[in-house]
C-alpha cells in the first residue's frame, strides 16, 4: 500500500498541472482521483487514440491502448467493484464489459474476445437461454464482484474496430458520462507537445455558405511558436507577420491540430485550447466531460463539411448557435468565441494549446480586420432558421426538421431528377456535407403503381455522395411512403427483391477437427442484414456478426460426430438465404 504522503503528493501534482492550465479551467471542474485506476492490460500504455477526438458523428469516448497488433492479451479490473454490465453488439463496443467502482466511476472495457471463465460460462448460458447472441445484461453487487487486478477478460478486434486494442472508459457513474481517463494519472512517456498544422478563417457562416470553404493558413513553427506560412483563400491576406482578413461579420478561427506520445505514430486530441487577443481570452475549450446525449455535436464543435470535402479536422474555436456541448466551453467572449475588432488596427493573436501532459504548443500572430460591404447572399429555395421546426414540400416529396436539426440558419437547395429510376423520382435534399443533428420524417411518393407483390419491398435508396445505402420503408398510403433521415444527399424509392449472398468456403462433408469456428460471409446489394440464426442439427446455436463476417465458435453444443448445419440470413425487406453444411467434427 502506498504511504499517505506519497499519495497526496501525487494528488497535490495532478491538481498543480490543472492549475496550471491557467484561465482555460473553470474553478468548478471535478479533481479526478489519482492513482486510483491501474492500467488495465498489463502492457506499457501506448495509445492508437484518446479521449476527446473527432470521429465522424461522435467524440472519441476512452482511451484505445494498443495490445502489440495482438489480441487475447488479459485485461484486469482497473479497481475494486462489481460487473455491472455485459454488452454485446456487432457494431459500436462489440464484447464488452462495465465495472461499477464504489467512488461513483464506472469503468468500460470495449472490443474484448471472450471473458474470465465463470462470466463466459454465464454468457453463454443466458445467450442459449434467450437464443440470441446480442445481449445487454445487467447484473447485481453480488453476482460478480471484483479485486482490482482480477483478470476480467481478453483484448480483442470486435465491434466496430479495425485492428485490435483495448478500449478503455472511465465514467461518472451517475450521469454516465464519459470522463478524460487521461486525468486520472495513468503513468505514460509523453513528451510530445501538439502540432498545429492550419488555421481556418472563418468570415461568415459554417454551413449557410452553399459549397464555400474557410480560408485556410498552412502554419510553419518558427522558434517557440507556430506562426502563418502562407494562405489558402480570397479574403485573407498575409502581410509580413500579419493575416489581414476582410470581413463583414465578426471572425472565428479553427485549428487543425494532432497530438503524439512517445513510441506511438497514432494522432491523439489535445487537452485545452484557449484564443487570446492582446493578452485577453476570447475563448477556451477543455475536454474533459462530454456525454453520449450530446457527443453527436462533433458535428458543430468541428467543420463537418471541411471533414468531408478535405478529410481534415478543424476544431472551431467559437461556438455555432445550435451547438449544445456548453460545458467544453468557457471564457467565451460576446461573440461566443468569434473576433469583433473593426478598428482598423492590428492586434496580437496567440492560441495556446494543451495535451493531457501538459506539453505545451502555441499559435503566434497579428491580425487586423477590415470591414467590408455585405457579402453576396446564397441562393436557396428556402430558408431555415435553427431552434425552430421546418417542413418542405413538393410533388412527390415532403419531409420535417425539427427545432434540434440545424447548428445554424440553412439556405437550403432542393432539386428534382425525373425519369432516373423505375418507381419514383430521384431529389436531391441540399448537399451531403451539411450535418444534421437529429432524426426527422421523409416521406416520397411512388410515380408508378407498385405491385401488390412488391409492396412490402419498397426501399429508399440515398446517395451521400460517396456511396448508396437503402433502408426499409413503411406506406403512409396514396402511394406515399416514409422512413426517418439524419443526413442529406439524393433519396429515392426502389424495390428490393433479392436476398442476402452467404458465401462459404467449405465443401461438403468438410472436417472440422482442428478449426475453432464455422465462418460465413454475408452482404447484401441494397438493404442490410436484420437477422441471422444458425442450427446445428435443428437445435439453434450461437452465431455472432462482426462487420459482414457471422460466425460460430464451437461449445459444448457441437460434439464430435456428423453434424448438419443450417444458417439463415433476412434482410430489412425480409427477404431470406439459407446455406446448409454437412460437417465432421
């Protein structure tokens, strides 16, 4: 056990380096506890991401601490407590565990492979019990409890994870929000301070500006600071050391930044952010809190459209209208974060950023804003003011948006192709790299009968403008049918008929002796797979997806001797495949 003094000292040091921060930290934030936590893999921690990075809809929640492209590694509890929680999904966390602590954190362990012995066997049991694999299962203090160090589980690749590595969270335990793990003082070699690579100027509107980008300014680091290098745009002008920027609306700046650590090449977030002009504050981020009711406001807190058009991250340093994620902010100026210095003067511009080690990298420059007449306005066929509901119509087309839609006010631009596809027209709903926060109704009307036959396999199609996806309708009546959207892009209605592909590798009559799992690949041309189910002598056994791979890993279900097995695939439209398989095992 560590000595007292040892422990405050290390508590004194955690709150030292987040005073040290400066004005950027709000007096009300939490201390977090350190030394509280281990690491829980076992491994020294190098980090594939962190907390706090911009992912496409959502911030990054945890920490991903790399297993040596390895999985199977143990993960052990962090700290003493029970399982809460067994999750299971094909997307998202995939194998997932959450240990409830009793200092009122939570901690998540995301993307594992199988669990500790006695949580398996529990699994499995419940799985063959309810005769399906994806279950949430909440369990009691007593059912599980845990020793900080108990070996809990084994690192993996499932759910939505390219490579494998551990996903680790710690969360308040009664708002469920996901905390910065990185402030709980987990040991690790950082001495790597951000590197900001471009500022963007922002002159009007993120998103009302039809297809325009920000200027941007590719940054060069001279001395102890980044300063321009150069500019990318029309009304910025770099002058000497100086952006003069013409403008008509007050101006806001966002940075395209990565963090490192030592011993990993992967891009991390920093800590804090803050916007300063001659000495004085303007504007400051913290990542420190950022729940799951409001993390889909990545898309205001970054520019989702220079994401999409550019494959860059540029975190706004000013806060749109209908940006909700209020507690990341603080020492915003009136102009919530954006700069209103018409004077004709030049002033001094610092951005200081901030890692989770306290490394520390700055911005430097001078600005001088000029007023210019009002810019040209966007053509639209209507407009949409935030914070309130809309509804759009036309022949064959209608939809809503409701009040919590928008970030800012939208001219919005509609068009209508006809005679592209069979059973409708095809309309395009403004431009795909516009976000939208929330689900709203869209309903189209088909231009031709449809068979009575084909009815229930009406489909709309959307075109996001890198690919097609399809999701199931339902009739409204008159020839109408709705689904719900959250993105814009091209709609239209189609039908699907055909069933899902399930391709096999295995002949009949194959042995499966030495195999750990029967494995099968299944897509599908326009919906998406809605249900699945295998039989192994027509007794169901547990088959799970990860991405377009479903798979069994044989148990105690499957004993040694012929077998034949049965696997079925439905669609959304409800159409179904089946492969059957004679195997020895």
């Amino acid at each position: 056990m560590k000595r007292p003094f040892i422990m405050l000292k290390k508590a004194f040091l955690g709150a030292l380096f987040l005073f040290s921060i400066g004005s950027t930290y709000a007096q009300n934030k939490v201390q977090y506890p350190s030394g509280y936590f281990l690491n829980p893999i076992g491994l020294p921690i190098f980090l594939a991401g962190n907390f706090g990075e911009c992912r496409p809809g959502h911030f990054h929640s945890g920490i991903d601490i790399k297993t040596l492209g390895e999985e199977n590694h143990e993960v052990h509890a962090a700290a003493e407590g029970y399982i809460a929680r067994i999750k299971m999904e094909k997307g998202g966390f995939g194998h997932a565990l959450y240990i409830m602590h009793p200092n009122g954190y939570t901690t998540l362990y995301a993307h594992l492979n199988n669990f500790s012995p006695a949580l398996q066997k529990y699994l499995r049991e419940k799985q063959y019990e309810q005769k399906r694999w994806d279950l949430d299962l909440s369990l009691s203090p007593t059912q599980f409890p845990v020793a900080k160090g108990d070996l809990i589980a084994f690192s993996g690749n499932t759910g939505a994870s390219t490579a494998p590595h551990l996903h680790f969270e710690v969360r308040n335990t009664k708002t469920e929000h996901p905390l910065n793990p990185m402030l709980f003082h987990f040991e690790m070699k950082d001495t790597i301070p951000a590197k900001p690579m471009e500022l963007a100027v922002y002159t009007g509107s993120v998103y009302n500006n039809g297809k325009a980008l920000p200027d941007f300014v590719p940054l060069k680091l001279a001395g102890d600071a980044y300063k321009p290098a150069s500019v990318k745009g029309d009304v910025v002008q770099l002058t000497s050391d100086t952006l003069v920027i013409t403008s008509e609306n007050p101006v806001g700046f966002g940075v395209n930044v990565d963090d490192y650590m030592n011993g990993s090449d992967n891009t991390l977030a920093p800590l804090t952010m803050s916007l300063m002009i001659d000495g004085k504050t303007q504007s400051g981020i913290f990542l420190d809190d950022i729940g799951y009711d409001v993390t889909r406001y990545i898309n205001a807190f970054a520019d989702y459209k220079a994401h999409r058009l550019t494959g860059k991250w540029y975190q706004l340093l000013f806060q749109l209208p209908g940006n909700k994620l209020d507690g990341i902010y603080n020492n915003l100026n009136q102009n919530k974060g954006r700069i209103e210095m018409f004077d004709n003067r030049t002033h001094k511009m610092e951005i200081s950023i901030i890692d989770n080690s306290g490394n520390k990298s700055q911005i430097a420059t001078y600005i001088k804003l000029l007023k210019s007449p009002s810019p040209p306005s966007v053509s639209a066929d209507k407009v949409f003011n935030i914070g309130r509901a809309h509804y759009f119509e036309d022949a064959g087309i209608k939809f809503t948006l409701d009040e919590k839609a928008l970030y800012e006010d939208l001219a919005f631009n509609y068009e209508c192709f006809k005679g592209k596809h069979e059973y409708s027209h095809e309309y395009r709903l403004h431009y795909p790299f516009v976000p939208l926060h929330s689900y709203s109704e869209l309903q189209i009307k088909a231009e031709k009968a449809i068979p009575e036959d084909l009815k229930n396999k009406v489909i709309v199609q959307c075109f996001d403008g890198k690919s097609t996806s399809g999701s199931a309708v339902t009739s409204s009546g008159n020839g109408w049918y709705k689904t719900k959207f959250r993105e814009f892009g091209n709609y239209w209605l189609d039908v699907d008929t055909k069933g899902p592909k399930i391709a096999s590798k295995y002949k009949q009559g194959v042995r499966m002796s030495k195999a750990e799992k029967i494995v099968f690949t299944v897509t599908d041309d326009k919906t998406s797979v809605k249900s699945f189910s295998g039989f192994i002598d027509d007794k169901w056994v547990c088959f799970e997806q990860h991405g377009s791979s479903f798979f069994y890993e044989f148990d105690s279900h499957c004993t040694t001797g012929k077998h034949k097995l049965l696997f079925k695939a439905i669609d959304e439209s409800g159409n179904a495949s089946q492969v059957s398989l004679n195997f020895v095992r």
